[in-house]
C-alpha cells in the first residue's frame, strides 16, 4: 500500500535509501529497505493544487516540489518544514513539468506549461523570503516552444536543457 489518492510521481534516494511517493497534496516517504512508512509531509499545496513533479536537492537533504497551479517549494526532509519558495509559473498555464537540480551551484530548474523556463537559485536571497515573499529567479526564457512543454531534462556538468513540447 502507498497511497490513499492517486500516486503522480516518484523519487528514490540512493543517498538516504529512501522513497518519495506524490499523491494529491502530500509526499510519503518510505524506507525502501524495510517497505515501511517513515514520515508524511501533508498539505504541501492548497487543496485545489496537486504536486506534479519533486526533485532532490544534490545532498538529499531537501526536495524541491512544482505543481498544477505552477508553484515551487523547498521542504527539509528531517523536519518537514519548507524552508522557502521559489518564483512560480503561471497559475492559469503554469503547471511544472520538470524540475532540475544544479549540483554545486545550488540552482533550480524549472519547466512549465506556460512555456517557460526558469533558473532559481535554492536559498533564501533576503529578509523578504522570511516575510512569505517569493525570490525572483536568476534568469528565464518563455516562449520557447509553440505548445506547452510537456517534458525535460538537464545535464549539470553540459549546461545543457532539453525540453519537449
């Protein structure tokens, strides 16, 4: 058994040994050895928004999570508490379709419907964030595709990102 409601993703750690299973507004997570629950973070988005992608950060110490309505988030996965949020996609258009982790560098990718993407970087830039504010990102580019883009991926050490509409 590992989920109540449709499951839309999953991540397994090799670092933590662990399992990271999506379902509507919550992340399981799993021993993969033992198969048995460890923790649950719930309510990640509102009850009118799915996760649809989680990407690990380079030292599998957080997730970053995207959504229909196009929001980012970044959660410790000891606490469960989201340590900050990052610049979202369109809420109309905006539903995440990948996001990448720039090990190293500490920057996040993100790919949306709304046919943008966006480098962020994963920290807090300013006394703003801790008032509920979202940082902006480093840089983006829309209109990369006719139609929406449905799929990506990313190559670090290239600098490469290959999206898919």
């Amino acid at each position: 058994m590992s989920d109540d409601t449709p499951i839309w993703g999953a991540k397994f750690s090799k670092v933590r040994n662990e399992i990271y299973v999506l379902g509507d507004q919550s992340v399981k997570i799993w021993n993969a050895q033992s198969g048995k629950p460890v923790r649950v973070l719930k309510n990640i988005f509102s009850a009118l928004d799915n996760i649809t992608y989680i990407r690990l950060d380079d030292t599998h110490r957080q997730i970053v999570v995207g959504s229909h309505l196009g929001e980012i988030k970044v959660y410790d996965i000891l606490s469960g508490l989201m340590t900050h949020q990052l610049e979202g996609h369109s809420k109309d258009a905006g539903e995440i379709s990948f996001l990448g982790y720039g090990d190293g560098d500490s920057t996040v990718i993100s790919v949306a419907w709304d046919k943008v993407i966006k480098v962020h970087k994963d920290e807090k830039v300013d006394e703003g964030l801790r008032q509920g504010h979202t940082a902006t990102s480093l840089r983006s580019k829309g209109r990369c595709h006719e139609k929406d883009i449905t799929c990506a991926d990313y190559h670090h050490k290239l600098g490469l990102i290959a999206t898919g509409a």
